[in-house]
C-alpha cells in the first residue's frame, strides 16, 4: 500500500494488506524485500532488487533470514514448496472491535456510490451545510422547540417505528460519507457492511486505503460520516417544512446524540480515529500499556513510546490519563450498582415481553412491534454487558497468569487480593450497602411499553399500614435517601444508539468507519489499524523503526498485524 503518510512515529513505516484483509506495518527494509517478492525472482535477484533501493548491499543471507524470520510468521510471504499459497498469519483480538462482520454493498457499488457522491465534500458545499445546520439548530432549539415533536412521536407507536428505520436509513447514510470522502481525498473505499460493537449491531466502512494519503485526507474520511449526518439532518427538517409531520423533527432530535456519540473518543467510533489521526498513531489502544509503563518512576521511556515523535507522544499521553481513569471509574460504578441494574432489568423486560404479547394478542400489532424494539433495546445492554464480562474477565486471568510466570508469591498475592475484592463486593451486595433498586414506575414512553400500567398505586392507596409500624415502601428506601413521590418515580426506557464503525467502523473497516484497525465502528462502528513496525535483526542489516506490538503481534517479531480500518 505505500508509506504511511503523515504518521506520528520518528521512522517511516510502510503498510501491506495480507489477502485476509489484515493491515501490517513494516520497516523500509522489510518492505523492499516484500516489493521484491514478486513469485519468479529468486533469493538473488531479490537481494539485488533490494539493495539497488536500499541504498546498502543486502545479500542473500540477509534476504533469507527476512524472509524465514520475519515476513513468513506475519503470513505475507509462503515458501516456494508450499502445498497452498494461503499462509497463517497473526490477526488482531481486539476487545473493543467489530465481531461477526457481513458485507452489505461491495466494492464495486461503494465505488459508484461513493464517486455520485463526492462533490458533497467541496469545501463551498461543506460551507454551505454547515451555515444551514446552524439555522436549522437555532430554529429547532432556540424557536420551535426539539421535545414537542419527541413526545408527539412517543404517542403514535406507528411513528416510532418510522423514526426507528429513518435512524437507520441515516447509519447507512453515515457510511456512505466515510466512503465518499475517501473518494474524494483520492484513497479507494472499500465494503461497507455490519457486524456487533460492543453490544449493539453497527456498521462499518472499510477505509484502510487512506493510511497511504495525508494527515488532511484522513481526516476528512473521519469525519465524513458525522458530515452526512449533518447532511441528513437538513433533509428530514425540508421533509417536514414540506409535510408537516413532528416525526421528522424527532428524527434530526435523535441524529444529534448519534452525531454526538461518534465524535466520543473514548471507544472505536469516529472520534477514536479522528484522534488517531490527528496524533498520527492509528491504534491508541496499543499505547496504553506502553505509556503507563514509561510514567513509572524509575523506569526508562518504553521503546514504543521513544519511537513516537514528541507531540504525537503528548496527544496519546493525554489520551490515556484521561480515558483510562474514566473506564476504570465506569467498571466500578456498574459493579457496585449491579444488584440494582439486574433486578431493574429483569422487571422491566419481564413487563415489556408480557405487554408486548398482548398487544399482538388483541390485535394491536403496531403497538407490538414497537414492543418488540424496546424489548431488544433491554436484551442487547443484558446480553452483551455479559458478553464484555467475560471476555474481559478470561483476559485479565491470561494477562495475570503471563505477568506472574515463575514468580509464585506473585501470583498468590494477586490472586488473594482479587478474592479478596470480589468477597466485599458481594458481602456489600449481600447486606444491602449498595443502592437497591428503584420501585416499579410508570412507563416514560408507554408506546415502548405496551401493557404497562401507566400508573403505579402510592403507598397511601396500595394499604394502610397499622399504627406504629413502618410501610412496606419505606422500609424498601435506599439508605441515607428519601423516598421520592409518584411523580418523582417515572424513569426512562433505555434507547439505542445504533453504530453506523469499524469503525468504520464503528468497527470502518472505516471500521466507518469504522477499527484500530483500519476498521471504523460507526455505530461507527470503525477497526484495524496498522500496526507494529518491523525491523530486522539480520546480520550486516540496520533495519530502523519499530512499532509497539499490538495484542495480536507475535512477542518475537518487530512487525505487527492489524485489523483494517
């Protein structure tokens, strides 16, 4: 694919693409013999190849041990024998990544697609669409009012299924700004397609071309979906200039969260690679353990953070200190509140999966097929939230079982602390020191909740407890807290943010897009970035540049594989 323009690293670094679709960075070196492999030189012919770009004598020597050393474990070069030209390489297992990809529109029609659309990025039109969504947001907030037109929709169950497939039609939309800004920034866009991030089902854009163009078209890519959303927002409001109807308006309500939700850099959404791009480094997950290993006092600069340059080391530095505390934060909030998380759930999808059944039962079936997308909206948080639990769980096992080899006291104090922990979370959860759960309350949106009572009897109607003895509400009330009226009780039904990924990815291909890969979640979702560089170790050879492995990277290879953004 070329060099990788515009990178944060202080050596240059050069990208393949396996025929898997895995993205690889290499050194210069590396990269020659890869360019000189082409299945009828030789060994000597290659070393000639080489060391006519290179600018020293590579011999043959050096080109075999490359080649058997380095480019056959990453799956870029078989041997000449091979029974298949198929090789088994290292593939990125990342855990904030898209899984289960599905193509949706090929190549071919992204191209066309993407090449119909490409004149939306002229800098007169961009100037143009930003003006209007300015008046367009100034009208909606400021004059008209964003929430009538929301709870107008939340009465009509048939409405909210319109909103629900014009927030869709607006995912698919995003993907296609991801492509066309590629198009445009004279990268080639690949597949657009879906997959899970996370826990909810996202689309991705595979934009990897991109990492062989400038800082500039990397970014325009980036934030080509958010742009199309834009774009979309100021359709739906002509829509309803022209009809009339608050749906539409609730829809480019809606889109804001989901514009907001991409730019959060925190996960694999657009924001992610915008920040990568910026700081020149596609995978900022595969810094962090570098990065806090360097801030340790006493210790030396990480080689993978020495092969920074200094204000991309800065802008990845800043990254880590402010997302790291802020995920470790969110973990232990969940868990301390977890009791009241699965109670509330449970009773709260127990209650929709009944109402939805008989809404279909009485004939109601709009009313029950917005049941059925408020059910999904309670299954996709449980299922997947247990999905993350456990992958996250068997990987701190692995990663403690790897850090503590050989060294059995270690091991035993780590694992005496973590029964430790876990024994005075559940001794917390056991005697009710966690906050408990909420009463039942009516529904905030009844049309999600078919069936649901809309209203809840007071402690004041249900009974009249005896005098001198406390109320069955009461005694139930969170301590230190006061119990809330009626009116205070009401709580919301969850929604859903659809990614647009890898990143795309999210997570785009673009993993669009959006992944550290180069692909980009969007629900955007966007995923594989390029990874680690590889340098060689080969006698009379200096191979310059190396990358930081990512998970995915054999330990024992200066080159490391991704997956495609």
């Amino acid at each position: 694919m070329g060099e990788y323009k515009g990178s944060g690293f202080t050596e240059p670094k050069y990208l393949v693409r396996r025929g898997d679709g895995q993205v690889i960075q290499l050194s210069r070196l590396l990269y020659l013999v890869v360019s000189g492999i082409d299945g009828t030189r030789d060994a000597e012919a290659v070393s000639h190849f080489v060391s006519a770009r290179y600018g020293a004598e590579v011999t043959v020597g050096n080109v075999c041990y490359l080649v058997e050393n380095k480019l056959t474990p990453l799956g870029v070069v078989v041997a000449a024998d091979a029974d298949s030209d198929e090789a088994d390489g290292p593939r990125s297992d990342l855990l904030l990544a898209l899984k289960g990809h599905r193509v949706i529109f090929g190549d071919r029609q992204v191209a066309r697609i993407a090449a119909a659309l490409a004149w939306l990025h002229r800098p007169l039109v961009v100037a143009v669409v930003l003006a209007a969504t300015l008046a367009m947001d100034v009208w909606l907030f400021a004059i008209h009012g964003a929430m009538s037109p929301v709870l107008r929709v939340l009465e009509q169950p048939v409405w909210m299924l319109i909103v629900f497939f014009l927030t869709v039609a607006s995912l698919v939309f995003h993907e296609f700004g991801h492509a066309s800004a590629c198009r445009y920034s004279g990268a080639t866009p690949g597949k657009i397609g879906c997959g899970i991030f996370l826990i909810w089902p996202s689309m991705y854009t595979d934009v990897t071309d991109v990492y062989r163009i400038g800082r500039g078209g990397r970014l325009r890519t980036g934030l080509g979906g958010v742009y199309f959303n834009v774009i979309f927002m100021l359709v739906l409001t002509a829509a309803y200039t022209v009809t009339g109807q608050p749906l539409f308006l609730a829809a480019v309500y809606l889109a804001h969260f989901e514009v907001l939700e991409q730019l959060m850099p925190a996960v694999r959404l657009d924001g992610y690679y915008i920040l990568g791009d910026l700081a020149g480094v596609p995978d900022l997950y595969g810094k962090v353990k570098p990065i806090l290993l360097s801030m340790v006092p006493g210790r030396p600069v990480h080689p993978e953070v020495a092969d920074l340059k200094r204000s991309a080391r800065v802008v990845v530095t800043v990254w880590v200190v402010t997302m790291i505390p802020l995920l470790l934060a969110e973990v232990g909030y969940v868990l301390w509140n977890l009791p009241r998380l699965l109670t509330t759930s449970l009773r709260s999808l127990a209650d929709q999966l009944t109402g939805t059944y008989a809404a279909f039962g009485d004939g109601h079936f709009g009313a029950g097929a917005v049941g059925v997308i408020g059910s999904l909206m309670l299954v996709f948080p449980m299922a997947g939230g247990a999905y993350l639990a456990v992958r996250l769980g068997s990987r701190l096992v692995r990663s403690a079982v790897r850090a503590t080899h050989g060294n059995t006291p270690l091991r035993l104090l780590i694992a005496a602390v973590a029964v430790a922990g876990a024994m005075v979370l559940a001794g917390a959860w056991w005697q009710g020191e966690t906050p408990r759960p909420l009463p039942p309350a009516p529904p905030a949106a009844p049309a999600l909740q078919p069936g649901v009572p809309t209203q809840r009897p007071t402690s004041s109607t249900a009974h009249t407890p005896r005098p001198g003895t406390p109320s069955a509400q009461d005694s139930s009330a969170p301590r230190g807290t006061t119990r809330p009226g009626p009116a205070a009780d009401a709580t919301s039904s969850p929604t859903v943010h659809s990614p647009s990924a890898a990143s795309t990815g999210t997570p785009s291909a673009s993993a669009g897009g959006d992944t550290t890969g180069p692909v980009k979640t969007s629900p955007k979702p966007s995923a594989g970035s390029p990874s680690p560089t590889a340098t060689s170790a080969a006698p009379s050879v200096s191979a310059t540049g190396s990358v930081p492995p990512t998970a995915s990277s054999p330990p024992a290879s200066d080159a490391g594989s991704t997956a495609p953004r």
